[in-house]
C-alpha cells in the first residue's frame, strides 16, 4: 500500500515538473480590421460645355464664277449707267478686271473693286496695298454697291474724263480706249483687256437695257414774272461740276445763280439751273 502511494507520488512530482517547462505560446495582438461600406457621394450635376464652332467667316461679295459676279453685280452697274450714262458694260468689265470678279485681295479686304486709290481730298476709310509701288493707299468701303457708286462719281467729277460722255452711250470700244488715254490705268492692254471681257461675256446687251431704271424727278418748273425757272434737287453723289455737264452750263454760273460762296452742296439742296 505504501509502494502505491510512493508510486502515485513520483508520477505526480514528473508530471508537474514537465508542465512548468512547457513554453506557452500567444497569439500576438493585432489591429482589428474594420470594414466599411462605401461611401455614397451625393452626385453633383456638371453641366456639359460644348465647343463652340468655328466656322470660317466668308465674305458674301466672294463670287465663285465670272459669270456669278455678272449676275450679281449686272443690275448695280445698269442702275450706274441710267444715273451718270457709263455704260454698264465698262463698268462690269472694269469691275470683274480690277477685282478679278471679286476675289481680289483688295475686293475681299476693303470691296474696292475698281482699284480707286485714296487720292488727294479721301476723306474715307483706306487700306494700304501693293500694286505699282509698295504700300500705296486705296480706299475701303463698307459695301460693294459703295464702291460702284463711287466708281460712277470717281469718272463723273474729273475734267480729264468728260470726253468720255459726250461718246454715244453704247460705244464700249471708246470708252475703253478713253479710260486708258485718260490715266486710269497703266496697263497698255488696258483697252484690249475690256475690249475682250464684254465680248466674252456679251456685256454690251447690258448698255441696251430697261431694268432696274431710276426715274428720278431731278427739276421742276415754277414760273416767276412769267419767266420760267429751272430747279434741281441734289442727290447723293452730286457735284456741281457734275450738275453743269448734265445741264449743259457752267460750275460758275450755278454758283452766281445759287449765290454760293464754294462748291459745296448739299443732298435734298435745290438749285436754280436757268
């Protein structure tokens, strides 16, 4: 009986020694791990930008064709002819020459389409270009029917043209041999140049036309101690050297008549003729 207890009590003195060499062994703390939903942003509505388009700018007075330029300007150079007697075939040929039918430089920057340059007495806007010297000066309009307009005025005001209208009104050949005897170019072929641009496009039926007249209603008559007087309302574009070749008299004799100190005059201004 002794033994057993003496047995019992070796084994428990092993078995307590081997447990107190035994290592534990922990598991090393760590960081817990929080998950998270994700986060629903409130949607911000961005509006969209378009680009803008750049579309290239044309110039209305660009014509394509030669003949597309006669049709568009052919009713501009008649009215031109009614009003100062140019023949409208001078002045498409001398417009679709100058301008090269509108596609010039100098047409599309400043619808100069007779290549008039500033001049002494320019009072408007202007543009600089080259032609027969570097950086010459040459006037700008706002519109093309402007430049015809004072294409019209440009050969009406100058004494070195008058020639040119006492010439039957559809004699082309002459007016296009007196522009260049005159200066207004110094192209030698200035003359054979038009000469071949209203045959070719039959611009002379033009000088033979009706439409688009302007009938204005340029003097009336009253009478006075039984003398009858003659009167002109002033229109846009008038001079008085240009009213005294219309009616046959003299830029003094207006002036005497009119008791005007100089030559300036106004538009919707009567003056006595006779």
């Amino acid at each position: 009986m002794k033994l057993r207890v003496v047995i019992f009590s070796v084994l428990v003195m092993l078995l307590s020694s081997c447990g107190s060499k035994k290592q534990v062994v922990t598991q090393p703390t760590q960081k817990p791990i929080v998950v998270t939903a994700p986060r629903k942003d409130k949607k911000v509505d961005i509006p969209e930008v378009k680009p803008k388009k750049t579309t290239k700018k044309t110039v209305s007075t660009i014509t394509a064709t030669t003949q597309e330029y006669i049709e568009k300007f052919a009713p501009i150079a008649v009215r031109e002819m009614h009003k100062y007697k140019i023949p409208a075939s001078i002045t498409l040929a001398q417009g679709i020459l100058e301008s090269g039918s509108g596609r010039s430089p100098l047409a599309i920057r400043s619808n100069n389409h007779f290549g008039i340059k500033c001049h002494k007495g320019w009072k408007g806007k202007s543009v600089t270009h080259d032609d027969d010297e570097i950086g010459e000066c040459f006037r700008k309009y706002q519109h093309p029917e402007t430049s015809y307009e004072d294409h019209s005025q440009f050969l009406v005001s100058r004494k070195r043209y008058a020639g040119l209208f006492r010439l039957n009104p559809t004699d082309y050949k002459g007016w296009a041999y007196g522009l260049k005897r005159a200066g207004y170019a110094t192209d030698r072929k200035y003359p054979v140049k038009l000469i071949a641009l209203i045959k070719k496009y039959n611009l002379d039926k033009y000088d033979r036309s009706t439409k688009t007249k302007t009938v204005v209603k340029s003097y009336k008559e009253e009478k006075n101690n039984k003398k009858t007087n003659f009167y002109y309302k002033v229109v846009k574009g008038d001079t008085l050297y240009s009213i005294a070749r219309k009616f046959n008299t003299s830029v003094s004799k207006l002036k005497s008549l009119n008791k005007l100190r100089n030559n300036t005059i106004s538009i919707g201004q009567e003056l006595i003729l006779k």
